[in-house]
C-alpha cells in the first residue's frame, strides 16, 4: 500500500533531497527558529536609525563633582515643572545666602539658549557648577570638593570608614 502511494516502500530512499526531509514529530515543539517561524519574505534594505537625541547637555564632570551634577540636573528638572512657583519661594530670601546662590544656578541653567552648540552649553554648565561647588567649599556646607569619600556622611563615620 505504501509503495503503490508513493512508488517505494521506504521514504528515506527518495531520488529527491527535499522528499528524504522527512518531518518527524514526536510530541516536541520544534527546534530551528525556522520551524517556529515559518519562511519569511526577504526584507527590504532600510536606512540605517537616525542617531538617538538624549536631550540639551548637562553638567561635564570634573574631579568627582558626580554628586553635585546629579543633583543639579534632578533638582533642575523638578523646578521646571513649574518655575514660576519655584521663582516665588526664592525670592523672598537673603540675596547674598548660599539659597539664593542655588537658585541662580538654577535660573541660568534655565536661560541657557537651546540652539547654541553642545559643547558650549555643556562648558558653560560647568563654569555655573564650578561656582557653586566653590560658594559650598566656602560656606563649609562641603569640606573638600575634590575628595572621594561619601560628602552625606558624617565626618565620625567616614574617618571610621577610611581607617578600616
């Protein structure tokens, strides 16, 4: 009965490569992606992604200052939801504090222009953290700017630490 179907009795001896490829099935799913998913047409050739914008430039980093860029650029994207209100809660203060210096590094990061250079933008950020980082060094709210041990710590702690 099988060889009158298909002309021989074993079908592993076909003349035909394609007609030895015999699908076994025993239960289990495929193996080959294949298989899986089926031939698919040729796909065009496309243009290759345009590069991936991240945004205006912040802060460079220079001499472990990862602390204070981080909070600059997260504090200064909180206060651009909605700077009018942020304007207000420092206008009232004294215009020679250390307050008074952080929201000024605010305000000019804020009126930086968007259509000059990144480079530019990015050098000029530095020089606004830079001042700041150095009014901080000044008012004794940090006491080295430069150093590698953790700035939220106190001093006790971080001496313990070091000498362990």
């Amino acid at each position: 009965m099988v060889a009158a179907n298909i002309g021989r009795t074993k079908p592993t001896r076909a003349a035909q490569p394609d007609e030895k490829k015999r699908k076994k099935n025993d239960g289990r799913p495929p193996d080959t992606k294949n298989e899986l998913l089926g031939q698919g047409k040729s796909k065009k050739k496309q243009a290759p992604p345009s590069p991936i914008q991240f945004g205006p430039p912040s802060y460079p980093w220079k001499a472990n200052s990862c602390w204070l860029d981080t909070s600059l650029e997260l504090l200064f994207l909180c206060a651009m939801r909605n700077f009018d209100d942020f304007t207000t809660a420092f206008e009232s203060g004294p215009q020679n504090s250390a307050v008074s210096a952080f929201y000024s590094t605010l305000n000019l990061r804020r009126l930086i222009a968007e259509d000059v250079d990144d480079r530019i933008v990015s050098r000029t950020l530095g020089e606004h953290r830079d001042r700041f980082r150095a009014l901080l060094k000044k008012r004794k709210v940090v006491k080295n700017v430069t150093s590698a041990s953790p700035l939220m710590v106190c001093d006790d702690v971080a001496e313990t630490v070091q000498e362990n």
